[in-house]
C-alpha cells in the first residue's frame, strides 16, 4: 500500500502556512507525473486544514481517479479562507471523504484528557451534523501523536492519519508524505519515496523532524523551520482571528 500525500493549500490562500501553499499548476503537474508511474486509483491524496484553495486540486485529482480525503478543522468551517459548510456537501457529492483534524487544531499531546475527547468528539459530531452521514478518518494536528493518542482515536474513528510513511504497517493507521513548498517539485524523489524506495538520508532526517517535534514547544518549532528553509511559516492555528 502505498503512503498518502499531504497538501494544505493554493495560490496563496488568505491565513494559510505559505510554507505548505502551493501553486495549483505545480499540485496538478505533481500528480500527472505520478499517474503516468503508480495506479492513481491506488493512491490517496489528503488535504489538511479545510482550506478553501482546495476546491480545485480535489476536482483535478478526482478526475485523474485519485483517492482523496480532505481533514477539516471544524472552529474554522465558514471563517475566511476556509471551506463552507456548502462546500463540504459539495466534496462528498463529487467523491471526497471528509475526516477530522480535531476542534481546533491544538497539539494533542499537549491537552489533558477531558480537553482531547472534546477535540475529537465534537469535530465528529459537526461533521456529522453537516454531511448527515459518519466521519471515520482523521488526521493529527502538526503531525503530533503517540501510541497512547492513536489507541484512543482508534475508538472513535476507523482510520488514523500520521504525517511519515506507516514504516511499521500499523493497522488503522494512514502514513503519509508531507508536500511543500519545498519539495513539491522534486517528483522524482517524491515517486521514489511513494514506492517504498526509501533512502537514509530520508529516514534519517524524518527522525530528526519526529525528535524534535516531540521535545520543543511548537513555536520553537517553526522558528527552527524558517531558519532551515528559508520560508516565511507560520502556525495559523496558534490563535483564533475571530
């Protein structure tokens, strides 16, 4: 099986991470490069946020017959730059599963008990209200989760998203490949990574990101990464603008 691919958002969407957006022309380049590699029915393209920019990249991957998921936020179903709870509707018409990406967006392994089963019972419940049908997947906020947090999320839904590959072929468990800025135009390395041809160099540095992911404060986090990448990145999620 192969890992997911993870994408945010596009053409500069308003209030998002401009480390993660990409141009749609680069998304659709990507994932014509792919199709003519791996079976694209076999793939599964998720996006996380629910930012508004996604509409089209979903259209463009679900008629190259791409699996796709898009991971809503639910605090941010209607605020500017995100999707409508109209737009919701209208990816499951065309095909799109939607999952949850919990309440809020805080870091998981940060909150005390009574505070995660808020974050992930209630995003479920608004899905569920909206689309009138059960959200069973879901992805962690920043990537940032344990043993102890996906056994939980194992009870309230089907499919637990992580942001590496599924190295260990966990059961319920989606790894993925994250897309930026960054490497989104790399596309052979991003095929190579996809099917299983992983380097040390890769894994090496996916241990690292994990490292220190679990032991900083994730504002030091993405200080760390701007000065690694050079980009202007930010935690949008860090504090509500409404």
């Amino acid at each position: 099986m192969y890992p997911a691919l993870i994408f945010h958002s596009f053409n500069n969407n308003i209030n998002c991470d401009k480390f993660y957006d990409l141009k749609i022309t680069e998304f659709v380049s990507l994932i014509d490069f792919l199709s003519n590699h791996v079976d694209a029915k076999e793939l599964t393209l998720t996006f996380d946020d629910g930012y508004k920019s996604i509409l089209p990249a979903v259209e463009e991957a679900l008629k190259r017959e791409y699996k796709v998921i898009a991971y809503i936020v639910t605090d941010y179903v209607d605020k500017d730059g995100f999707l409508t709870k109209k737009d919701l509707k209208y990816l499951i018409k065309i095909g799109c599963k939607i999952g949850s990406h919990t309440k809020s967006h805080k870091d998981l392994t940060q909150v005390k008990e009574k505070e995660l089963t808020k974050e992930l019972t209630e995003s479920k419940k608004f899905l569920e209200n909206i689309l009138g049908m059960d959200v069973d997947h879901f992805s962690f906020p920043y990537g940032k989760h344990n043993n102890h947090l996906i056994n939980i999320v194992k009870k309230i839904y089907r499919s637990n998203a992580i942001s590496k590959p599924n190295f260990f072929r966990k059961k319920g468990v989606l790894g993925r490949v994250s897309i930026t800025s960054l490497n989104c135009k790399n596309h052979e390395k991003i095929l190579n990574i996809i099917i299983n041809k992983f380097n040390l160099r890769y894994i090496i540095k996916l241990l690292i990101i994990s490292s220190i992911k679990k032991v900083l404060p994730i504002n030091i986090y993405y200080f760390l990464k701007n000065m690694i990448s050079k980009n202007k990145s930010k935690d949008v999620f860090k504090d509500k603008y409404y």
